[in-house]
C-alpha cells in the first residue's frame, strides 16, 4: 500500500473515535453517551439511530477475518451498496459495550468504512446501514480463538 | 478424473503387477508402477508437507478423519474400508496399504518405508524425463522446512538445499514462517524456484515503517504468482499460504505479516491474470486445506487446478468441483514424502481439454535412491547423528499420530509430560505430521524429533481451572469440526493425558465437550484447579525444557519398552455410520 492511501484510510478509521478521545466529554455527551455505554446491541442501535426496526440486506458487504489474527485489532470493512446512505454503524456483538462507532455520510461520499475494532471474544461484526430513512443490517461472524493447535 | 476412469486404471496397475502376492516380490521392483502413460502436453508434479522427512519413513494414515455437514462421507473423510470402497481400490494390496490404516503393520513390513528425497528424486526425473524437455513442472505446497531434528539446527537450510537438488519449481508455504521473518526471507533468497503467495501482506504500519515488501502499491510480501512456459502452453501459478499461519502458529517471529484466506483477493487475481497474462492455464498451489480448497474452488471461478496440501489427505483422485465459470479440480497429495501428485494435461489453445491424474506412493524399495541426493543428506545429518541416533527405547505397538484423536505416539507424549512434570492432566498439539514407528522397533531421538520439531518446544506447568481446560478443548473442536470449513485450522484435536471426555463433533461452538473426567474418574470442577502440562504455546514463550527433552527423559526411564496404559480417546456422540470413522470403540 502507499503510504498515501495509507494515511487517508488512518484517518477514516479512526475519525470518530479519535474526534470522540480528543473532544471534551460534554461535546458529544448529548448524544452519544447512552448509545456508547449502552450494555446490549439493541439499546445500543436505539440510542444511536433512534429505532430498532431493521431488515437485513444483501447489499451491504461486511469484510472481515473468519478467524481473527490478533483480537486487539480486527480490520473491518463495510460497504454499502444502498442508494442515500446517511451513515454506518458499526457494532461486536458480544463486546461489554458493543457499539464501535457510527459514521455518517453526505449524499457524496461512497458509503465505505474501514476501521480496526477490538473483540474479547467470538461474536457477530454487525453494520447497521441507515438509508433513505431506513435501517438495513448484516451480519459477520469472526472468531477469536485461544489459539494453537494447527498443523 | 471420473471414477469409472480410475476404475480402469487400477484394474490396469492390478493387472501390470502392483499387486504382489509374496514378500520377495514386493521388493523386486515393479517399474510399472511408476510408468505413467503418456498423456496431453503438459505434466505438473506436486509434492507437499513433506515435513524435512529427507530419509525414508513409516506413515501410518488416520482410522478417524471424521466430516461433518457438507462434507460428510465425501472425499477427504473417508477412512480405511471405506476410503477403498469410496476410489475403487482393491483391499489388502500395495495401494491399500499406502493409502489407508489397514493392516498397518504387517503391510509396512511387507512393503518397506515410504519417501525419502534420494527415492522421491529418482521418481522425479522418470518423471520428467518420461514428459520430455521443459514440459513439466515440480511445485512443492509447502511445509517443507519444519519436521525434522536437522530442519531444526539448520533453521531450513538442509530442505532449502534439498528442494534445489529436486529441482522444486514453485513453492508455498506455512511451517516455512516459523522461523523468524528475517530467516524466511533469507531461505526464500537461497530457494532457487519462486516462492509464491496471494494471500500473505505486509502490515500497513509495517510497511510504513519500512518493512521489506514484494509489491508496494498491493502490499504483498511474497510473488503473488509466477508465469510458466510448459511445451508452448503458459502456466500461470497462484500461491496460497496456510491462511491462519498467524494464529496456529506464533505471530511472534513474524509480526510484519497478515495471512488470511483472502479468496476475493483470489478471484481478483485470477480474473487479472486471465485479462493480462492471457494464459492457458491456471492453477493455484494451495496451503489452505482440502475443506477449505473445496469451498474455495466453489467461490472462486477460473481456476483449472488447485493442488493441495496442510490437511495430509492422499487422495487418489482429485474433486470436481463447480462454481460460477465451470469446474475447478482439487486435489490433495498427502504428507511426509509419501506421495508424488501426477498430472498430464491436455492444454490447447488457452483451454484445459483433459487430463489424468495419479498420486504416486513413493514406495523406498522399489525405487533406487539418487546418488546425488544421497550424498546430499548424508553430509547435512553427519553434524547431528549422535543427538539423532541415539535408542531410547522400544516400541511394543505402532506409534503413530494422524488421526482426529489421540494416537499412540501422541499418548506417549502426553504421558510423558505428566510423568516429567508431575501433572493431573497434559495437552498436546494435534499436528497432523509425525511419523510412525512399528513394534519392536528403537525408537531414537530422531523418532521422538520427528513428532515434536518445532522452533517453539518449550514445555509449561501450571495451574488451569475446569472451565479453562474446557475452553481449549471447545476452542480446538471447533476449528476441528465447525461446518463452514473456512472457520476450520486443519489440525486435528487437541491431544490429552490424564483425562477423558465425551465429544459430539455435531455440535456447535461450546457444546461439543462434556463429561470431563479425570483418568480416576473424578469429574472435572469448572471451579477447581488442576494441574496442567503441555508445550507449544503460540502466544508468548514457555519455561520448561523443550518437549522432546521431556519425551526422551521418560522414555530413557523405560529403556526395555515403553507402555501405554490408557489412550485417552473421547467417546464419540453422533457418529455412527460416519464414513470418516473405523476401528474406535465409540
């Protein structure tokens, strides 16, 4: 890879959450504070998009390890294959707080997501796709192993 | 191949003499078994996980290689009787013998070993001599550089130099990478073929930092593929490098490097090397797995051919497999110099037309070996023959590994472990490499090497509760046994002393393990502690010394024969009629 492109994917990965650690806990206590706290996935999309009202959907591509290297650091990619997506949301299913992040878009950016999300245990990467006021859902198993006997 | 096709060429090498009826001809040496007919114009050799075994060896193939979903009764997971019936080979002959567990014993005694690089070698160039001049090519499918006690001093050099003796072609890789980074790259530099991978790349914030990358702008670490120019007709050859490397084995010697399965990548590259190379044919030498090659070849279309190896299956003929574009072929050659793949092609104008397909048991008697090679081997052993030769003791029945539960070298190890460690319960990797050793026969320390070898043998004691012995044997199982076989490692269970369990491979993640018990009887506490022993920690260093010190200590103890009082098997829910399953008291 080049260390351009590099760079700009460090940049959208980390956006929100950096902006999140950087900012002052009041700036963005309004809003998300609830949802990132939030102890189960469905309070969780609740407070952040407001609704639970989701149908699955093929379009959303979710590209991830089936088995991760290092639970630290899965790489995560969403894309969205929907027309007017507003945003993508991120969630470990089985993490203490499952909510990653939720990463809004304007009508003219591609709907593509690529971060590094941390996973205790085996569970679902689940992306949350808000678009043209409708929430579509897909679902990706990856597995953290306790390792070892490959042969 | 069909099987009315392999039908007819068996009945040809029945008739031809394969089949020898007393001990004295068996060892005369029936150059029609290694008298491929002519055919097509291209001829690709394949070998893989020979595991450095660079002598002659026992291998004993599984009685238990159980599938589960889609894979059930389908060719790998055919064992014994019913491996026979499943390709048509005739009971109780030479290619019974190479190719299943039945009557092992005997037949290995009739037969003599199997492999060897001077043997394998004198195979080869009949091989290639038989196709003519630039018409074949040799590619090795990796773990090829780990096995053996000289792999191990030499950190690879003895099978580097080997493969460059045998004239190797291509190769992939995944024990290659348990050397540290920096090694790997230097074997790679000494291997005079291409060393070819689509799926290993170079970290983004290694690469940043500076890490030595194949391809800056995709990030590949190695030559993603490689063109050949076989009699006139372009070979293009994908490599694909186990995909979990990093988590069976120890990330720690190769931090740069992310693996993966990677067939989006795979199908991306195929389609590139069709649009650009304009090749006629293409073919993908695979470290995935035969479960993991078969799904593989059904996602990924416009692969002719993939040869395949990790899971150490010798089929005898290969799978068709359909997916979007047409057919995909996979096949899958076995382990420890055992084998040699054979395949001719018919490939005309940008098309593969036909083809046929033998899997050549490399039978040590009936092949003169190299003198070359020889000479070769015994200069890289000469340093290392008094650690190797040395007798520990004797063995009172056939110690072996492959299976998908303990075998008896296994149990031996694990025996040893709690003797030497003085533990309630020991663990043991369920490698599929490891030789076998037949009744009353020494059993050396290259014996004992040859099922231990690893750059990461240190051996641990420690304290584990209930609950966390029984996440390792779920977490194992469900590598093992999970149905999607991208979620499957290709190891085999987890190998265990001092305690017997019941296992439902139909189950899923977290139920498959139950009824946990001491060798006493006593059931195991999720709560309490115990004390447990085992070796081959992937994640960081072990205290104690390495595994084979320990196996040799214990077998020194026991210098007239070693016994084995118990093999601790699990008793098996769910299984019956399983065609992957004979000979085990369920």
């Amino acid at each position: 890879m080049q260390r351009r492109a590099f760079v700009q994917k460090a940049l959208s990965a980390s956006a929100l959450t950096a902006l999140a650690s950087i900012l002052p806990a009041s700036v963005f206590a309004a809003w998300s504070e609830t949802a990132f706290e939030a102890k189960d996935v469905d309070s969780a999309i609740k407070a952040i998009l407001g609704s639970n009202d989701i149908s699955d959907s093929a379009d959303i591509d979710i590209k991830a390890p089936e088995i991760a290297e290092n639970g630290a650091v899965v790489p995560v990619q969403v894309t969205a294959n929907l027309e007017k997506v507003e945003s993508i949301t991120v969630i470990a299913d089985k993490n203490p707080s499952p909510l990653i992040g939720s990463f809004e878009f304007d009508e003219n950016l591609e709907p593509y997501v690529s971060t590094r999300i941390k996973m205790g245990k085996t569970g679902n990467v689940v992306a949350i796709v808000k678009a043209d006021g409708k929430l579509y859902r897909a679902v990706k198993q990856v597995k953290v192993t306790v390792g070892g006997c490959g042969g | 191949m069909n099987r009315r096709e392999f039908l007819r060429m068996m009945g040809m090498a029945g008739a031809a003499g394969m089949l020898p009826t007393s001990v004295f001809a068996s060892r005369k040496a029936p150059s029609d078994l290694y008298e491929v007919p002519a055919f097509g114009n291209v001829r690709l050799l394949h070998i893989t996980d020979t595991h450095a075994q660079l002598n002659p060896v026992y291998f004993r193939e599984p009685n238990v290689n159980l599938g589960i979903g889609g894979a059930l009764g389908k060719a790998p997971h055919v064992v014994g009787e019913h491996f026979l019936k499943h390709f048509n080979i005739p009971a109780g002959g030479i290619e019974s013998h190479a190719f299943s567990y039945l009557n092992f014993d005997k037949a290995a005694q009739t037969y003599g070993k199997v492999g060897g690089f001077a043997h394998m070698a004198t195979l080869i160039k009949q091989l290639r001599g038989q196709a003519g001049e630039g018409k074949s090519l040799l590619m090795d499918g990796g773990d090829t550089w780990q096995g053996s006690g000289t792999a191990y001093k030499t950190r690879g050099k003895d099978m580097v130099g080997a493969c460059n003796l045998l004239g190797v072609d291509v190769m992939t890789g995944h024990w290659e990478f348990t050397y540290k980074d920096k090694e790997v790259l230097d074997n790679i530099k000494d291997f005079k073929g291409d060393f070819v991978g689509q799926n290993v790349k170079v970290k983004e914030e290694a690469a940043f930092d500076g890490a030595p990358v194949f391809d800056e702008d995709t990030g590949h670490a190695f030559k993603p593929y490689t063109m050949k120019d076989l009699g006139g007709a372009r070979v293009a050859v994908i490599g694909q490098c186990f995909p979990y490397t990093p988590i069976a084995n120890p990330q720690r010697f190769i931090p740069d490097w992310e693996f993966g399965i990677k067939d989006e990548e795979m199908q991306a590259m195929v389609d590139q090397i069709r649009a650009s190379e304009k090749p006629d044919l293409v073919v993908v030498l695979s470290h995935n797995g035969m479960d993991v090659d078969l799904k593989m070849a059904s996602v990924v279309s416009g692969i002719d051919v993939i040869f395949g190896g990790h899971t150490h299956d010798g089929m005898p003929a290969p799978t068709m497999v359909k997916n979007a574009g047409g057919k995909t072929l996979v096949t899958n050659a076995g382990s420890n110099g055992k084998f040699v793949g054979v395949m001719d092609l018919d490939v005309r104008d940008g098309k593969l037309r036909d083809f046929r397909y033998r899997l050549l048991p490399v039978f040590s008697n009936m092949l003169p070996a190299d003198a070359e090679m020889s000479a070769y081997i015994d200069d890289v052993r000469k340093p290392h023959m008094d650690w190797l030769s040395e007798e520990l003791s004797v063995a009172d029945q056939v110690l072996y590994r492959r299976g998908n539960f303990n075998g008896t070298f296994d149990q031996v190890i694990c025996d040893a472990l709690r003797s030497v460690h003085d533990a309630q319960v020991s663990l043991s990797p369920g490698f599929r490499w490891g030789t076998t050793v037949l009744p009353g026969q020494q059993i050396t320390m290259e014996n004992v090497l040859d099922q231990t070898c690893i750059t990461y043998p240190e051996t641990y004691r420690r304290e584990m509760s209930g609950a966390e012995i029984k996440l390792i044997l779920e977490d194992v199982a469900d590598n093992l046994f999970n149905a999607d076989p991208y979620y499957q490692q290709g190891g085999d269970m987890v190998r265990v002393g001092g305690l017997d369990y019941v296992c439902d491979p139909m189950g899923s993640m977290n139920t498959r393990v139950t009824e946990m018990r001491l060798d006493n009887g006593e059931l195991i506490d999720p709560e309490k502690k115990y004390v447990v022993a085992g070796w081959a920690t992937v994640g960081s260093k072990s205290p104690e010394a390495p595994i084979w010190d320990v196996v040799a200590d214990y077998l020194r103890d026991q210098k007239d024969g070693v016994k084995i009082n118990r093999l601790n098997t699990p008793k098996l829910k769910n299984v019956e009629g399983n065609p992957g399953l004979e000979n085990y008291a369920v």
